[in-house]
C-alpha cells in the first residue's frame, strides 16, 4: 500500500533568484552549456561562474547537519525570563517580611525597621556606647566593676575616683 503523496511546499524566492537557479541547476544537469546560461541571464561568463560558486557554497552549506536539541534561549527570552524571576522573589520576600511581622505582633517583640538595627536614618552605623551608659547609671552606679570581663573606669573618673577619695 502506497503512502498518500504529500503536497511539496513552493520554494519562496524572487523570480531572479529562481530563473538563476535553474541555469545553473540546467548546467550542472548538463542541458545547457555556462556560456548559454549566462547569456540567459544577461550576464558576462565569469560573472555567470562567480554566481554558479555562490550557489553551489549555499548548497553545501544547506546540507551542513543540523544541531540537534532545542537552540539556546535568545537574549531577550533570558531577560524576560530573569525579570520574571525577580519579580517572583521580590514578592516572596515581601510575603516572608508580612509572616515576620505578624509573628512579631503575635508574640509581642519589638517590630524592626528595614534597614537594619545599628545604623543610623542615612545608613551610618550608630554606637550604642551612651545607651548602655544610661542603663548603668539607673541601675545604681557604675557596675563595671561586678561584670566579669568589663572595662574598669581609668583612675580619676567614676566609681573609681569615689573608691579613691573615702580611701
């Protein structure tokens, strides 16, 4: 049983390109002599054998075999695709900081602004050396002391200077 004959798809081309591609096809073929195609073409010989090596090259190169697998993304595609990306993790992140906050409401914490703890409303990092300052003071004194591994105050200054004087 014979396979039903599919319908061959027209070559698209200019009439130029395809009365050219059949002089040369008809010389190869043997049909017509190179000077006869030329002259058909309105063409001096050596032109006609410059265009016949062109067609013969584009021959060639059409039968080169084909990579296998689907091409590589375009440039555009991967832009497309990475901005889709980002546009996802910018909303995952948003949705993680909502979770946080509400955890944070739920459990009563201190909620913390973007930017981080430790810097300051233009980005500089602030030392928190006069906070705890304060909180010594209000818990009765200079207590440096009594902490293992803290400073002791330089001579002259503090709870030290106070040590000195009933001394």
């Amino acid at each position: 049983m014979k396979k039903p004959k599919k319908d061959r798809p027209v070559i698209e081309a200019s009439a130029e390109a395809k009365k050219s591609a059949q002089a040369v096809l008809e010389v190869l073929a043997g049909i017509r002599g190179p000077s006869d195609a030329a002259e058909a073409l309105s063409t001096s010989l050596p032109n006609y054998y410059k265009l016949e090596t062109r067609a013969l090259e584009g021959l060639v190169k059409a039968l080169e075999p084909r990579e296998r697998g689907r091409k590589g993304l375009s440039d555009e595609d991967r832009i497309r695709t990475i901005e889709k990306e980002r546009d996802a993790l910018r909303r995952e992140l948003d949705r993680t900081r909502s979770l946080v906050r509400l955890a944070q409401r739920t459990v009563g914490m201190q909620q913390t602004q973007p930017g981080g703890e430790g810097k300051d409303k233009k980005g500089r990092k602030v030392r928190r050396t006069n906070r705890v300052k304060r909180v010594l003071a209000r818990l009765g004194g200079d207590k440096r002391a009594e902490i293992p591994g803290a400073a002791t105050a330089p001579p002259g200054t503090g709870a030290a200077a106070a040590e000195d004087s009933t001394s």
